[in-house]
C-alpha cells in the first residue's frame, strides 16, 4: 500500500509542477500584454493577472484555501509587508490573497532565472544583497517609494527556511525602511506549509492552504537605532503565532 500512495503522489506532484509552468507561462503573457500601460495601473493589473493564475493552479491541484484576518489589511494604507517563507507555495498563495498596491523586493540574481526573472523584473525590486552600498541604497529607495504610498513586501527571513525552526533569523533591513519611511508593519504567516510542499523535496500533497494576518505594528515616532527592538517584537509575534496555529509544529510539541 506504502509504494501505491508513494507513486499516487509522485504523478500528483508531477501533475502539480507541470501545471505550475504552464500557468507561469500564461502568466508571463499577460504581463508583456499590460506592459505598455503607466506604472500605477500596471502595478494593479499585475495583481488581478496573477490572481487569476494562482487561482487556476490551485483549483487544479485541488488545494483549499483558507485566508484568516485578512479584515485587518486597510488598502488605504501603506505597509511594510512581511511574512515568512516556507517553501514553493508561498509565492502562489501571496499572489492569491495580496491584493494591494505593492511590490515585493528580490534577490538581484533571480533576474537570470527563465520566465521567473522576467516575472520579478516586471513586478518586483530587484537588490544585491551582497553589495553593503546596494542594500543602503535599496534601503533610501524603498523608504521614499513608500513615503508616496507604495507598499513592500520582504521575506524578512531572506530564503526559505529549512531549519526545523518556526524561522530563521531576520534580516533588519525591512524594519529600518518601515522606520524610515514612518509606515505599519503589517505581519502574516503561511500555516500548515511545510506538510504540503517539504522544503527539501518537490513534492506536493494535497490539502488546505492557510494564511493568517496578525495585527499591524506601528512605527510613528521611531528612530532608525530602534529597528532591532522592533524586528525582535515582530518575531516573538510570528514565532508564537506559528508555533500555537501550524499543525505541524502543535503535533511535535505534543510528541
């Protein structure tokens, strides 16, 4: 029975991953499609166009999909966005539910990866975070893009975690910005990822995709020298909330 469900879920995972590209694919064509348009509304359709194809992905793999707190989210408002990062269902399941004035800011090298880098050119900010000079550049930047009303959204993380923590450490960089720029940082989590897509493997299984929005965090009248204070407040928040809401962390604090 064990090697039935093992090649069950290797041709689902085989269907998951073909229908992934090919929805990327389409995804690519509508974003050349929007590209003559000004940067605002271009912006916008990027959300609409990659909810379409997130939607598609997931009804065709048939993962339910569960959005809590998203009440919370004030689209008159500008935020610094910051969630954790799991594995490969993120990226489909921000494009479902983020719908925002936004972009999200990538590694620079991401730009060479086929399809995906055109995807990022297009609807992301790309940074070299090897480079001290780019990341403070990048930093002045993205605080002046939101101080007009842009919203961004890090990984504060910076990769994906594959540690058997709740997360890895954070970066500051997304905390000093929200500082900078005088904006909320609006935290959510990803919950029950890791038993759907394991981080080390290209394996899928199917089932419910969770996000949970927490409260935002306020950082009127905060100077740049509290950017750590504020990073760890936000962790601790993540931390508890995944460690009391993922099932997969809850079932190895009971075993």
């Amino acid at each position: 029975m064990s090697i039935l469900r093992d090649i069950a879920n290797r041709i689902y995972s085989g269907w998951c991953i073909v229908i992934f590209f090919v929805v990327i694919f389409f995804q690519m064509l509508g974003f050349i499609a929007i590209s003559v348009l000004p940067e605002r509304q271009r912006t916008v359709a990027c959300y609409r166009v990659a909810r379409a194809i997130a939607t598609a992905w997931f009804f065709l793999c048939g993962y339910k999909i569960v959005i809590e707190g998203e009440e919370k989210i004030d689209h008159n408002q500008t935020y610094m966005f910051v969630c954790n990062h799991s594995n490969m269902l993120d990226l489909p399941m921000i494009a479902y539910f983020l719908q925002h004035y936004y972009k999200s800011l990538a590694k620079k090298e991401l730009r060479y990866v086929p399809i995906m880098g055109y995807l990022l050119r297009t609807s992301s900010l790309l940074v070299d975070r090897s480079n001290p000079e780019s990341r403070r550049q990048t930093t002045a930047r993205v605080a002046n893009l939101m101080k007009q009303g842009l919203s961004i959204l890090i990984f504060p993380e910076g990769t994906r975690n594959k540690t058997v923590k709740p997360l890895k450490e954070f970066y500051s960089g997304a905390f000093r910005t929200a500082i900078l720029a005088q904006v909320p940082v609006q935290p959510f989590l990803f919950l029950d990822h890791r038993s759907l897509q394991p981080v080390h493997s290209y394996r899928f299984h199917p089932g419910t995709v969770r996000v949970r929005v927490l409260d935002a965090i306020p950082t009127a009248g905060l100077h740049p020298d509290d950017a750590h204070d504020l990073q760890q407040q936000i962790y601790d928040l993540m931390e508890r909330a995944i460690l009391t809401g993922d099932k997969d962390f809850a079932q190895r604090a009971v075993t």
